[in-house]
C-alpha cells in the first residue's frame, strides 16, 4: 500500500542552452511545481498526495514533464491553467486529462 493517495514527480532539470532537447527549468517547471505545491496544501490533501521535484524524467523535449502515480500518467503541461486543469480533474477527480497527456514512444 502506498503512502500517498497520489504522487506527482514534476521535473526540474536544468540542461546547458545548447542542448537540442531543451529543459524543462527554462520552459517554467519551478513556477509549475510551486502552483501545484500551492493548490495541494490549499485543499489540504497534504499528507494524501505528494508533489515532489524531480531531476531528469527523459521527457525534457515535450516541455515541462511530470508524472503522476500510482496512475503511471505522463503529463506536459506549460501554464497554471494547465496545473489548474489538472490538479481539479486528476487529483481531486481522477480523471485523466487527455489533452495534457504525453505520448511517449513505447520501450524497446
């Protein structure tokens, strides 16, 4: 049995400009991560879901990634609208929100 209900890994690397891929920290994660922390202690889940910085997640190309579990859903979100969107339907619904969701290749 898990600890939280829930449990966002939201990404925080920082990659050097030149990289093709990009990083997540410069497309707003930090400002993203600080909304959901936000909005989860504003609806006092705390305690039931977790929201954590996360170093790479191999998802910096799509824009800001995060993950949620145990529900293994993939998200790029780029705005608090997005966070907002996600934090009502996902955390506190359960409902996936398809048009956030990332679509990775499958594993090899």
């Amino acid at each position: 049995m898990s600890r939280f209900e829930r449990h966002l890994f939201i990404c925080v690397n920082e990659r050097s400009g030149d990289d093709p891929r990009g990083c997540c920290t410069s497309r707003g994660s930090v400002k993203l991560l600080d909304y959901m922390k936000k909005r989860v202690h504003e609806a006092g889940l705390k305690g039931k879901v977790r929201v954590n910085k996360a170093g790479c997640l191999d998802a910096c190309a799509q824009g800001p990634a995060m993950v949620i579990y145990p529900e293994e859903v993939w998200y790029t979100a780029t705005s608090e609208e997005d966070m907002e969107e996600i934090f009502l339907e996902h955390i506190k619904h359960g409902r996936v929100v398809e048009r956030l969701q990332s679509q990775f290749p499958p594993r090899k």
